[in-house]
C-alpha cells in the first residue's frame, strides 16, 4: 500500500476504533449505530433504526471474519491494516464490512427515504460531527459526480471505492475525507 492508501486505512480504522482503545470490538459498532441515529434524528426504535443496528452487527460479523486473525473478538490496527490491502474482494473481507455499513449509513442520511441524499440531509449529518457549512458543501459537491443536486447510492460507493484506490486523481475520495474529519 502506499502512503496515502495507509494514512486513509488508518482514518478508517480510528473512525471505527470509536473508543480509541486500539482495537475494533462489537460495541464500537453498535456506538456508530448510535452516532448516525443521533445524528440523523432517526427514532430510536423504528424500523429503520432496527434496520441499521442489524446492517452494523452483520458489518461487524462480516469485519471480524475477514479480520479478527486470532480470534480474540477485537480487531486491532495491525489486523486491520493487514487485511485491508488484500485484494480479495470475497464475501468475507473488510472491503465488504465497510460496504455494509456505508450502505447502512447511506440509507440513515437519507431521511426522507427518497433513494438519494439531499444538500441538507448531508449537511445535518455532518454539522453534528463538526464540519462547518463551507465544507459540508464541498464535501456534497464532491460526492454528487453527475452534478443533479443528489448524491445516489453509486456515487456514494464510487466514492468508497475512489477513497481505497487513493490514487492521484481520486477528488471523489477526497470528498469522504470531510466524513473521517
Ligand atoms: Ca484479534
Ligand atoms: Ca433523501
Ligand atoms: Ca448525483
């Protein structure tokens, strides 16, 4: 991996880590569960906040069996770092985990379950986790490739997928930056 492909990883990997306790456990992802539910306004117990525990717990099962390598059910930055760079893109890989729960989070952004993720949707999101409106902004205009005034799941995805490859051109990827802030 290269430089910047680590310092990305390792942004992914604090995200998770949201106790900072130096390893990914189940109940840190059941804390960004919370987080976008707060976040989001969603009610705590409709379906679609069961919908997104349920998405977040099969992140985990899914982290876990792609990168929980001694089977102590956490997953430290030394086993994420080492299973990320795989390329195996199967269903048990880490690349997969955080697809699941960037498709979860996609759908709690989107508040008003139209499929697509408004200006203001996203700015919600993103002024609770301290971005200021400039850079909700430009987080939004990065991420809305072709431009309609929303963002689609694909370009959400494209952009995860832009932000792994960290290659020179990736302003897509940079976009999600604003998320890891
Ligand atoms: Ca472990
Ligand atoms: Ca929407
Ligand atoms: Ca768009």
């Amino acid at each position: 991996m290269n430089d910047t492909q680590r310092q990305r990883f390792d942004r992914i990997f604090d995200f998770l880590d949201t106790d900072g306790s130096g390893a990914i456990g189940r109940e840190d992802f059941e804390a960004l569960a919370q987080h976008i539910l707060a976040a989001t306004g969603t009610a705590p117990n409709s379906p679609k906040a069961r919908a997104l525990h349920d998405a977040y717990r099969k992140g985990w099962e899914a982290l876990s069996d792609a990168a929980d390598l001694d089977g102590d059910g956490r997953v430290t930055r030394q086993e994420f770092l080492s299973r990320i760079a795989d390329p195996d893109e199967g269903e048990h890989s880490v690349r997969r985990a955080i697809d699941v729960v960037g498709q979860a989070e996609f759908q709690a952004i989107d508040a008003d379950d139209d499929g697509t993720i408004s200006h203001d949707e996203l700015q919600r999101v993103l002024v609770v986790r301290g971005a200021s409106g400039q850079q909700a902004a430009t987080a939004f205009h990065g991420l809305d490739t072709d431009g309609d005034g929303y963002i689609s799941l694909n370009e959400y995805r494209r952009a995860w997928e832009s932000f792994y490859r960290a290659d020179a051109q990736d302003t897509h990827g940079e976009s999600l930056q604003a998320i890891f802030a």
